[in-house]
C-alpha cells in the first residue's frame, strides 16, 4: 500500500503544479515573457525532478496551446527549461543551479528553437533571424530565477516542503 500511497501523492503534487503553472502564467505575464512559467519550472525542478517537471511543462504547454489559444512557443520555451533545470538541480542539488538550467533551456535552446518551429507555424518567412526570441525569453528565465530562488528560500524552512522533496528524490543524497 505504501507504494501506490507515494505514487498517489507524487501524481497530486504534479497535478497541483499543472494547475499552478496554467493558472499564474496568463495571470502574471509581460507581453512576450511569461517568466511565472519559469518560476513554476524551477520549483518545479527543485521539487519533483527532471522526469516530472518536463512532463509538468508539457502538459501545461499543450493546455496553453489548446484553450488559451498561444502559439507552440509555449512548448518551446518551457520544456527545455523544465528538463535543463531538472537535470541542472539533480547534478548538483542547489537551487541556483536549477535557475541556470532554467536560463540554459529555456532562454538560449528553447529561444533558438522557436524561430523555425514559429517559421514552421505561420507559414511564413521573414527578416528576422534565430535570436529573435532570446532577449524575451531570456528575461523571462531571469525574472522567474530571481522570483523561485525567493520562493523556494522562504519554502525550505517548511518541514512539510522537505518531506515532499524528499519523497520524490527517495534513494538520493539530498
């Protein structure tokens, strides 16, 4: 029983930052930036691990895409930084680490690869060139990493917050 019990808590706990990330993200966004995703990505990271956090911004990417209406730079720009701030956090378990795959994925991979995927999408070319998205996305990830490096500061003082981290990172050295 005990099994299926951890598995139940891990599913809610993603369930609850799915619905966390969709909620804030249109709530809080600059035109162009959605940096609440990145907080989101980061906490994220730092909480769940890489496996869940992609899975996380996948999720909430398609459902942004779906009912909101944003176009694909929604999955672009998340899921690079969910995995890189997953594998980020795993390597060396900080914090700031976790930011700098944030940075990493979503402002310099996920930013290049949503000029063709945005190409691809309208149909059309212009005159803009691949780093027509990084200063947005990359100030998105900044403002998120300073915004859940706060959170996450203020949350680790929590006992309940290190019992959920340490429920999915069962087995590692925390």
């Amino acid at each position: 029983m005990k099994v299926k019990s951890e598995k139940t808590k891990k599913l809610t706990i993603l369930a609850m930052m799915i619905a966390i990330d969709f909620v804030l993200s249109p709530l809080f966004r600059i035109e162009g930036m959605a940096p609440m995703s990145s907080v989101v990505n980061v906490i994220g990271a730092v909480i769940m691990g890489p496996l869940y956090v992609t899975i996380m911004a996948s999720v909430c990417g398609i459902l942004r895409m779906v009912l909101l209406g944003i176009p694909p730079l929604a999955l672009t720009g998340a899921i690079f930084g969910a995995l890189f701030a997953g594998i980020f956090y795993r390597i060396r378990r900080h914090r700031l680490a976790a930011i700098l795959g944030e940075v990493v994925g979503t402002g310099v991979i996920g930013s290049l690869l949503s000029y063709p995927v945005m190409v691809w999408f309208t149909g059309t070319r212009s005159n803009l060139f691949w780093f027509v998205y990084t200063p947005r996305f990359l100030g998105a990830t900044l403002i998120g990493g300073v915004i859940a490096y706060i959170i996450i500061t203020r949350l680790k003082r929590i006992t309940r917050f290190q019992q959920t981290i340490q429920l999915f990172w069962k087995g590692e050295s925390e």
